[in-house]
C-alpha cells in the first residue's frame, strides 16, 4: 500500500466503509437498452475496463460476495449494463468490457454504445473505476477510453487489478508510473490505486474511495 495513498483516509473512513459494503448488495437488473437504465435517484460507481480485467471479481471481492456479479473465463461474456444496489444508498454499475468479445462485429459495437451512452448521460454517476491489469500496462483500447472520458468530462480513476501477481515494489512503481502519466489528463482523479480481489490488496482503499466519491 502507498503510504502517500493511506494517509489520504483516517481510520475511521476506512472501518465505516468496510462496514458499509459488509451489508446488503443485491443485483437489481441488467440494461441493454439506454432506456431501460433504472431512474438517477441514487449515486452511482461505475466500473470499466478491458474485458477480463476483473472487473466482476473486485465487485464480488468489494462486498465479500462470491456470486454476486457474473464473471467468466471467456472474454466479453458481460453485455448489460449491470447494476447492484448497495445498503439501499449505492448502486455499483458493472459495465460491458472493451478491447474484445466474442460476437459478431454489429453486437460487440450495440453494447460498447451502450456502455458509451451510460458513461456520457448519467447525471447521478460520481465516479468510474477504470481498471486496468497491472501486469501489462497501459493499452491503445484504455488510452482510448481514458481520451474519451476526458472529453465527455467524466470523472475516472485508474485501478490497477491483479497487482498480487507483482512484487510490492514492482506494484507500487507501476501504480506510481500510472499516476505520473494521467497527472495531466483533465478528467482523471489524481489517485491511483492498486488492488487485487485475490488477495484483498488495496479493498480498503477501493472502498473508501468509492463511498467518499458516492456520500460526500
């Protein structure tokens, strides 16, 4: 963990948001359709990401619940908008992976879109997590999408997933090398986190994060 990173949470935030995500989380429904969204009347934390990031996992990992989102060894399986009501008060938006899918060309652009159109119109969404695997880097399709949440001015954070699989030090460089290079891109948030759902590195930040963006 970096120590810059801690210091940015008291104790207090980091148990209260523990306690938080250790309550009820269900999946409400999932959106294929931009008008099927449910209603803005909760804050929403999206999770985006090249497909087989992890992003179903951490949610799972996040909420210590091992079934709630649907992960799957085959790239591209998630093609809703899923979201999962947390405590009654936060809904966690899982969205459709990029980079690959196994579908026809027409399907996997209908549900990148739909991701898009969420991303762009969604008055009520506080922050996107935008993981990106540790071990490998930064890559043209996450470049893409960091250039497109710049320009349609959403806030996103970048998180690197499955840093146990790297040394500490070579995890805290690379999260400290991720946060040099999006210094200067005006809709990135200037944490960057490390994480891994295995392990459980870095979930007491995640959360933390997640409940400052949604509450305050």
């Amino acid at each position: 963990m970096s120590e810059a990173v801690s210091e940015v949470f008291s104790a207090a935030e980091i148990e209260a948001a523990r306690v938080l995500f250790a309550h009820d989380a269900q999946f409400i429904m999932g959106a294929a359709q931009i008008d099927q969204l449910p209603a803005p009347d909760l804050p929403e934390i999206a999770f985006a990401g090249r497909s087989n990031v992890g992003k179903s996992s951490l949610i799972n990992a996040l909420v210590n619940r091992s079934g709630l989102a649907r992960s799957s060894s085959e790239p591209g399986r998630t093609r809703e908008v899923n979201f999962f009501l947390l405590d009654g008060r936060i809904r966690l938006v899982d969205l459709p992976g990029y980079g690959f899918a196994r579908a026809s060309k027409g399907e996997a652009k209908r549900f990148q879109n739909l991701a898009r159109d969420y991303l762009r119109g969604r008055p009520n969404l506080r922050r996107v997590f935008l993981l990106i695997d540790a071990r490998h880097g930064l890559k043209p399709p996450d470049a893409e999408a960091m250039t497109a949440f710049d320009t349609a001015a959403v806030s996103y954070q970048v998180v690197l997933t499955k840093a146990d699989k790297l040394k500490p030090a070579e995890a805290e460089a690379t999260r400290a090398r991720f946060e040099a290079a999006i210094a200067r891109r005006p809709a990135a948030f200037p944490r960057t986190l490390a994480v891994s759902a295995m392990s459980g590195a870095g979930l007491d930040l995640l959360r933390a994060e997640a409940v400052r963006a949604a509450l305050t």
